[in-house]
C-alpha cells in the first residue's frame, strides 16, 4: 500500500514538473507571473516595515496616517487679482515659491515675508516616494493595501466560485437525469443576470464589506456559466476507461467521483480559478469608486477620492492620485488574465501546437 501511495506521490511530481515546464515556455504566462509576483510582493512589504519599525504607522498608515509637508513662501504682489497656477510661471511673478498676497486665506501676511504653508496633496518626495492625498496619507502606502485587499478578494471568491461550480458540474455529469435538467437550467439563469447591476442592487440593501462581495462574486460566479464548462470536461472524463475499470472492480460512486472524476476536472477548474480573479478585482474597483462598498482603503476608493475632491478633472497636475492605483487595477489584472493565458497552453495542447 505504501508503494502504491510513493509511486502515486512520485507521477503527481513529475507531472507538476512537466507541467511547470510547459507553463515556462509561454511568454505571455511568464510575463504575467512577474507581475502577480510583483503585486504580492508589495502586500507582504507593507506588515513588513510596520513590524520593524522601518515605517511610523501615525505617518504611513494608509487609512489615519498624517504627514506635515510645509513649504516656505514669498509672499509678492502681482499685477493679477487672482493669477492661476501658470501665471505664477511668468517672469513678472517668478518661481513656484512666490505667492500672490491676495491668495493667502489670511490677511495680515506683508509683501516681502515668507510664509510657511501645509502642502496637501504633497508631490513625490524621498520620504513619499508616491507623493501624499489631500489628507497626508502616504498613496505608496495605499497602493500596498490596495494590493491586499484585491489578493484577498480575488482569491477568495475565485476560490468559494471554483469550488461550487466543480462540484455541481462533476455532479451533472455524473448523474445526469434531473439533477443535470435543474443545474443546467439555474446555470442559464444565473448567465442571464447583469453582474454589475444586481451587485449595485445588493448594495442597496446591504453594507458590503470585502468578504461579503466575495461571498456574493463567488457564489454567482460558481451558479453561472462555469458549470456548464466543468460538466462538459466531466462527461469526457466519465467515459475514460480507467472510469470503467474502477466500476468494474467494485467502485462504489462517491469513490469514483471523487477520486477520478473530480481530480481530472481540477486543472481546468484552476484556469477557471485564474480567470475570475480578474473579474473580483475589477467589481471592487466599479462598487468603491461608486461609493457602494463599506472599505477602509482599496484602489477603487482612491481613484474615488480623487474624483470627489476634484483632483481627477485637474489634468495631470496631481497624476499620483490618479495613475498609481488605475494602474495597480490595470496591470494585476491583466497579469492574472496572461497567467490564465499560460496555464490555458499548458492545459490545452491544441495551444501549443500552434
């Protein structure tokens, strides 16, 4: 019995091996490793300078963190009422470190002294290597439990979402009659359903949290049209004949769909898995920047803060409370999608013939 389970244990490793091997060869599946590896990185960074005390948590929290950036001023007068930021620039009122004396807030200020003034939100700096938000919260920061928060999500409801629909496909294929009708049929309902306008809906009615989005993104997504899939693959694993042959020697039918079938369906349910990480993270972003997802911090959230307080319609004079997190959206997951990509050669050799 226990050779049984070693050469078992030793065809699992190779097959990883192999498979790993296929895995490298796509460009596009590496590519987009890198770039989940790279976002990860900064989830796990963030605790890390916390815990050693690299980082003050009342300056770089990402929530009620607060840092002073103060800036010296020349208060001058200018020929201008009330000179815009590229008057400023002229050579009749020289240097961003000058200031009219009609745009202070107070008035006892005298041309010729120097004021100091809080500057938020403060550009990129060696102390912000990200710049600070109009509250002086580090956006580096930010990103970092951003990046948290979409891992989490992500994973979770891809996780919750995979495991239902492998379980109800493997089951329709295996059983098929009524059971397949009825899963089959709610599988079709569920397609029919706009995700994003029901998820507005839910929160209507509910204070969505993360882990409650990921409930409701898992369990729509493990109804819906995944089942179908799963089943298909199902139904080609049931008619193999190492499916036979465990029948024929006294299988009992649980033992065969669970040590058979369902083994044989998971990578598939893996590039499925892949797949709706994406859509997680993206949902996140719609309902924080919606203002409809009860979060802390999150990308969605800044690029809404941003829009709240007017930065986002200023061009790209504060570009670092705009591109960092629309970026991070962007580009993890994108890498989740090529990650799928590769796995979809390894999995699909009709890809790799190609």
């Amino acid at each position: 019995m226990s050779n049984q389970k070693d050469i078992a244990k030793k065809i699992r490793r190779e097959a990883l091996k192999k498979n790993w091997r296929l895995f490298r060869r796509s460009k596009l599946g590496m590519i987009g490793l890198y770039i989940v590896i790279f976002f990860l990185f900064l989830s796990i960074l963030q605790p890390i300078l916390f815990i050693t005390g690299v980082w003050n948590k009342g300056t770089y929290d990402p929530v009620v963190g607060y840092s002073e950036q103060f800036q010296e001023f020349l208060v001058v007068e200018c020929p201008k009422e009330y000179p815009t930021e590229k008057y400023k620039d002229r050579s009749d009122c020289p240097g961003r470190t000058e200031v009219n004396i009609r745009t202070l807030f107070y008035s006892d200020a005298q041309v010729g002294e120097t004021i100091i003034q809080n500057l938020q939100p403060a550009p990129p700096s060696r102390k912000h290597i990200l710049g600070t938000d109009s509250l002086g919260r580090d956006v580096f920061s930010q990103i970092m439990e951003g990046s948290q928060v979409a891992f989490v999500l992500g994973l979770l409801s891809a996780t919750l979402g995979v495991g239902i629909s492998t379980i109800l496909g493997t089951i329709a294929a295996f059983f098929g009659g009524k059971i397949d009708a009825y899963l089959m049929r709610q599988s079709d309902l569920i397609l029919m359903l706009p995700t994003l306008p029901l998820l507005f809906i839910i929160s209507a009615f509910a204070e969505l949290q993360v882990w409650h989005l990921a409930v409701v993104l898992g369990t729509i997504g493990g109804l819906g049209g995944s089942v179908i899939t799963i089943k298909s693959q199902a139904l080609q694993v049931k008619v193999k004949p190492f499916v036979d042959s465990a029948r024929i020697t006294g299988g009992s039918r649980m033992n065969i769909l669970f040590s058979h079938v369902l083994p044989n369906v998971a990578p598939l349910a893996l590039l499925f898995m892949v797949f709706s990480v994406t859509g997680a993270i993206a949902s996140e972003s719609v309902l924080s920047f919606l203002g409809l997802l009860n979060i802390d911090m999150s990308w969605g959230l800044m690029i809404y803060l941003a829009q709240v307080e007017g930065f986002i319609f200023s061009g790209m004079k504060f570009w670092w409370l705009i591109l960092p997190a629309g970026l991070s959206v962007t580009f993890l997951t994108g890498g989740f999608y090529l990650v799928g990509r590769g796995l979809d050669e390894v999995f699909n050799p009709r890809l790799r013939d190609r």
